[in-house]
C-alpha cells in the first residue's frame, strides 16, 4: 500500500484535521498566520484558488507541476514553487488586475507533498526523507534505516515554530525565537514506555540522534571492540576488560597503555598502565574516559609495542560496537 497522505481540507486552511490525522491536534491561528506566509509551495502539492467575480478560476483543485508552475485561466502559467501560499495569491492577484478592478484571491493548501524531514547523526541511512502522510517519529526513525550501532541514548528534534512548538515537555524556543527544540529518550519511545513521545513529525523537522560515547579496548583481548557507554556512566579498566572478555594467551599486561585524546586533533596522549598489578589488587585501579582506547600488546620486544601502538590510533573503522 503507498503511503498515506497528508490531506488538509480547504474549508479549514492549513489545519491539521481528517480522519487519518484525528490524532494531531490543529494548528493554532496563530501557527497557521505563521505557516501561510512562511511555508514555501513545492512541486506535488496541490492547492485550491478562490478569485471573486472571476469565474474562469474555479475551486478545483490544481497540483504543482513537477517544473513548479501552475497554469490558470486569464492569468497563464506562474512559477508557483519557491513561494509562499501569501506570495502567489499577491501574484495571481496582480496578473488578473488586467481584467478586474481590485481582485480578491484565496489560495489554500488542499495537500502538501513536498514535506522533507532531516534525520541526521548515528542512524544506518542519514539524509532528507519525505513525509507523504502521517508520520511518528519512530516511523521516520524507521525510515533512516533504524538507529546506528553507534546511536546515543537520546535524540533531538528541531521544529520550525510556524509549525507550533514541539509537545513534549523538553521543548523550548532557541535563542533566534524562529525554532522548537526538543529532546527526546530514545529507549522511552523504542520500547513504547512513554508512547505520547512518539510524537507526530512535521515538515522541515530536523531529527538529530547523537553519537554516544565510548571507550575502545583493542590488542590483545579476547573480544576487542567500542563499548557504548550509558547516560552518565565511567567504566574503570578492569571494567572495561572484564566487557572485554580479559586477555588472550599472548598478551603483555604490563606493557598495556591508555591511548587518550587531547583535543579536537587525531593526537593522543599514552598513559602506561601496569594491568597485571591493577588484576591482582596490588595498583589502583584507573577510570576511563569517553574515547579512550584500553590497548593491550602482545608479549613482543618494546619496538613492536610501540608500532602496534601506534597501529591502535587508527581505531574506529571496521570496529565491532557493543551496547550494554
């Protein structure tokens, strides 16, 4: 079955109704003054046009034509995608001077079609995706091909206010006053939890889902890999070993390093650690941060550590991801 669309009847304009949309509640007069003069016409979407005392210009509804022109009576053909539904209505008004004194025009949105959505960030297929109906924001996580290995624990929603604000109880305007943001628990909404934050997505929303943050352990272990941290959460060595699955045959415990990022550059700094003294209680043990990288050598003379070492910064691609 195709989608469903997005229908909006032209005796309330821009409003939020029909029976597929019953759940979304209108927009306010305020946001549908916001929307006419600010949501800019696309090729697909179909509109009606109302001109008093011109009778040649029926109610009927006209979609845009993929060239983003529109054709009508007395007034020929107009460039109708790239405006506003206020623009093109001052547009026909003035084209139609010609054969009326003072022309009234009324142009209403019947059906949008050109609704794109951002989904960016930590998702399997990033980029502009159509609404073309309906859409929750699990449906158009789905559309993005379901959350990256990668994804954070909570995601962001940026709404243009014309559309209304966001409802939820996180949303606040931005600095400019020209958006809605919001974030939003991934899991509340994944595992149905809290199903009224699977809120309805309007056009031009940004879905942003962050990456989380990690620690790397790699070399010589039996499981080597990024292990996703949860919201808050430090792992120590030894934890992050144990995840690990604790070292292989060939290991070198006391050679081990932390390979820790010193900014926004590639370089890292080492810290040796001592894993077979922390493993036995005789060292303390050392906490991790976000992107560290537990390295682990093999029993091999210093040289070779070093270059397996330095082998170990070019960790990230390729990886296997665990999420606890």
């Amino acid at each position: 079955m195709r989608p469903g669309r997005a229908w909006f009847p032209a005796s309330a304009l821009l409003a939020l109704s029909l029976a597929g949309w019953a759940q979304a509640p209108p927009a306010p007069a305020e946001a549908e003054g916001q929307l006419r003069s600010t949501y800019v016409l696309g090729p697909d979407d179909q509109i009606t046009i109302r001109a008093l005392d011109v009778e040649e210009i029926s109610e009927k509804p006209i979609r845009i034509e993929m060239s983003g022109q529109i054709r009508l009576p007395l007034a020929g053909r107009i460039e109708a995608a790239g405006l506003t539904v206020d623009q093109l209505e001052n547009e026909i008004a003035r084209r139609l001077k010609e054969y009326v004194k003072e022309p009234e025009v009324t142009v209403s949105i019947v059906e949008f079609r050109s609704q794109p959505v951002s989904v960016i960030g930590s998702v399997k297929n990033p980029g502009v995706h159509q609404l073309e109906g309906r859409r929750t924001l699990v449906e158009i996580l789905s559309m993005a091909g379901g959350l990256a290995d990668d994804a954070g624990y909570s995601l962001k929603i940026t709404r243009r206010l014309e559309w209304g604000p966001i409802p939820l109880k996180t949303a606040q305007n931005d600095a400019s006053a020209k958006y809605s943001v919001a974030s939003v628990p991934l899991k509340e909404i994944l595992d149905a939890s809290k199903p009224e934050e699977n809120i309805v997505i309007k056009p031009f929303d940004v879905v942003s889902v962050p990456r989380a943050e990690m620690v790397y352990v790699t070399g010589q272990v039996q499981r080597a890999g990024g292990y996703v941290l949860r919201e808050r959460e430090a792992l120590s060595v030894l934890q992050a070993l144990s995840l690990a699955g604790g070292l292989s045959g060939v290991a070198a415990p006391k050679s081990a390093r932390i390979l820790r990022p010193m900014g926004a550059g590639a370089s890292r700094e080492e810290i040796p650690i001592n894993l077979k003294q922390i493993m036995l209680g005789k060292a303390k043990d050392v906490p991790l941060r976000a992107e560290d990288i537990l390295f682990v050598p093999e029993n091999a003379p210093k040289k070779a550590i070093t270059r397996a070492a330095e082998a170990a910064l070019q960790i990230g691609t390729g990886l296997a991801i665990y999420r606890p």
